[in-house]
C-alpha cells in the first residue's frame, strides 16, 4: 500500500463508440459526465474562406457542441464498433473530457491514476496504445485498463454472470466468472444503438418520411429513446398496429415537424433479436445469450429476452416434448435490466477505481512503464482475462 493516504481520487474513463462517460472514483453511484464521442471539423465553403470574420469560429469542435451544429461540421467518431480507429481524433476526444469536462490541469494529472474501460475483444496493440497515450501525452502517475462488462458485474456487487453489453455500435455477450472473462467464449453481433436509429430511419423513409438527411440523425436518435420499445410478442403487436392504432404515437421533431410512429416502435429494435431483417448473417441476441448457457434500454428488453432463452430451451434441450418439466429452467433464469444500466460500466469502474486508489500493486505506473516497456508493464491488466 502507498503511504499516502490522502491521494486524489483516480479519473474514470468510459470509452464508448457513441458516448463518453467521465468522472472521478467515488464509493458512491454519483452519475458522470456524458458527452458524444465524437469530432467535428468544420466546413469551409469558398465564400467563407474569403470572409475573414468566419475564421473566429473553431475548426475542430469535440462532443455536444459538434452534435448542436452538425450543419457547419463533418462529423466523425473515432471509435467503430468499440474499437479506437483513429487515434488522433481519440486523443481529440480525452483532452476535452480531461480538460474541459473535469477541468483538471498538468500538475494534478501527475498526482492522478485514471482507469479506462475497453470492449472485451479489444486488440492488444490498442490496449497498449491507450496506455502509452495517458503517459506520454497527458502525464497520469498510473494506469489500469478493464473490461467494461465485468466492470458492469461490479457495479451490482456481482463477480459472476453473463453480461449482455450493447452500446452504440458493437453487442457483446460476456460470460464472466469469479470477476474474469474468457475471450473466446465471447460472443460479438456488430449491431447496437446506432443500427436501430440507422432501421428506424429506413422505416420511416418507407413511409414517406424524408428524415435521411445529416442533421436528422440525432433528432431521430432521440425519438429511438423516447417511443421505441421491444415486443414480447412480434406477430401479437404487428397485428395490433395492423388492425388498432394502439401502437401510433406522435413524435414532434426539433424543426416542428411531426411523425406518427406505428409498428416502427417495435420493429426497429427488432433487428438485435433477429439480425436477417437488415441482412446480416448471425443470430440475435437471445440466442448468443443460449448459446454462452449463461442497446438494453428499450423497455420490455428483459421481457423479451426471458422469454427467448425458455423458448430456446424448450426447443434445443427439451426437443420440444409436450410432457417435459420447464418450471426448473424458468426458475433459474434471472435477467437483471437495472434502470440505470447505461451507467454501469462507469459505476462499477468508479468503486473499483475508488477501493484501489492508494495500492500501488493495482496500477501500471509510470516507473513500470519506463522500465519494463509498455508490453511487459500491461501484464496487470491481463489479470483480467482468461485466454
């Protein structure tokens, strides 16, 4: 243990494809900081670079004020499918959560560890570049890099479970035990929170609804959230948005205008539970969740996926016998859907962070990394994996 028992609490980084989660380690569930992962640089069309008064406005912007004016900036997010694919941007994206969003300066970064999560699959080569960059570029006194799902176990006081993580652009299915995971019996469908808004899109477009364009994206991101919900039951509620209008709801755009929302409500998360709809050849969600025999946030998720994972017993294990005893099976299958569960990755780390703060065992440090390189110093966070 250091002998310092007044350290700063470590920093708390949530690396998602589409949002950032920020904060400081606390032992209590204090919500962090959100933003959009996301950059921005901005458009300079000929007219405008011959006006010297548009040059006061930035030209590189980072998270929510990109988003806000999308019109004047191509937008980009440097991480695809939970994996960093262009660092420079990545870098863009830490230093405004680190300065801007913490506010913290060059001096308490060097006082300070930081905790970054990853996607279970992660490369290990990024794994390292991450570490590299918050030593050599920001200047923290430690490091330690975790798996976002087991940190998900964490924050609901378990250290084993089958995580189902679907973010914004990857879904993975995570079998962790005794706080470990193990990389090939985890299961990855590349579709999540961004391939439902990119469906609700195409079924509204089917409807006659021009909401394809750029700046629509966001506005129909947030109509995903607010309207959209999965169906227990699909052939039960097509027929009730078929025959009723039980299922219409509308929904008023920023711009003013308004959409009636119908069978889209469901149909458009539909496709994690059945991924042939946007022609992408893998099973959904419920049955990677069966086949490990171990974006959520839609209500009836849990629902759903209970009752998929019984239907699937029935069917594989049972062999569909009329006679046979499910009662067992339906007893020992618990789907926890927190409400809070957007947070979790960033709670979880956040009490880990907080409990390890002072053992200079836990950290990568500064020195380990100097001294033994990058690949030997990392060896404290495959502590976390199980090949």
């Amino acid at each position: 243990m250091s002998n310092e028992d007044n350290s700063p609490p470590p920093v708390v980084l949530d690396n998602g494809t589409g949002y950032v989660k920020c904060g400081f380690a606390s032992a209590e569930e204090s919500p962090p900081i959100v933003f959009p992962s996301c950059v921005g640089r901005r458009v300079v069309r000929f007219e405008e670079a011959l006006d010297n008064s548009s040059q006061n406005s930035s030209l590189t912007v980072v998270g929510q004020e990109c988003i806000d004016n999308r019109q004047n900036y191509e937008v980009s997010y440097p991480i695809k499918n939970g994996i960093v694919t262009s660092w420079q941007d990545m870098i863009l994206v830490w230093e405004h959560a680190i300065y801007d969003e913490l506010k913290l300066t060059r001096e308490e970064i060097g006082e300070r560890t930081i905790l970054l999560t990853e996607a279970p699959q992660n490369p290990i080569k990024n794994r390292e570049k991450m570490v590299e960059i918050m030593f050599t570029h920001f200047g923290f006194k430690g490091v330690f890099v975790h798996v976002q799902a087991v940190l998900t176990l964490y924050s609901q006081g378990l250290m084993t479970g089958l995580v189902l993580d679907s973010g914004d652009g990857v879904s993975h299915v995570v079998p962790v035990i005794d706080g470990f995971t193990k990389r090939q019996a985890t299961k990855r469908l590349d579709i999540a929170g961004r391939t439902v808004t990119e469906r609700l899109i195409e079924l509204l477009g089917r409807r006659g609804y021009a909401v394809g364009r750029t700046n629509d994206v966001d506005s129909i991101r947030e109509m995903k959230e607010s309207v959209c919900f999965v169906a227990k039951e699909r052939k039960r509620w097509l027929r009730l948005a078929r025959e009723t209008t039980a299922c219409a709801e509308s929904y008023e755009l920023p711009d003013g205008r308004r959409i009636k929302v119908e069978s889209e409500r469901f149909m458009a998360p539909e496709i994690m539970f059945e991924p042939s709809l946007v022609g992408v050849e893998s099973v959904g969600v419920s049955e990677l969740v069966f086949e490990c025999r171990g974006s959520t946030t839609f209500p009836g998720f849990g629902e759903r996926l209970k009752k998929d994972l019984i239907d699937l017993y029935k069917e594989r294990i049972l062999k569909s016998d009329p006679n046979a005893n499910v009662e067992k099976f339906v007893n020992r299958v618990n789907v926890e859907t927190p409400a809070d569960r957007k947070y979790s990755v960033f709670v979880g780390g956040s009490v880990l962070a907080n409990i390890m703060k002072d053992n200079d065992k836990f950290w990568v440090t500064r020195h380990e990394y100097e001294k033994l390189g990058i690949t030997k110093a990392l060896r404290k966070c495959e502590g976390t994996f199980h090949e």
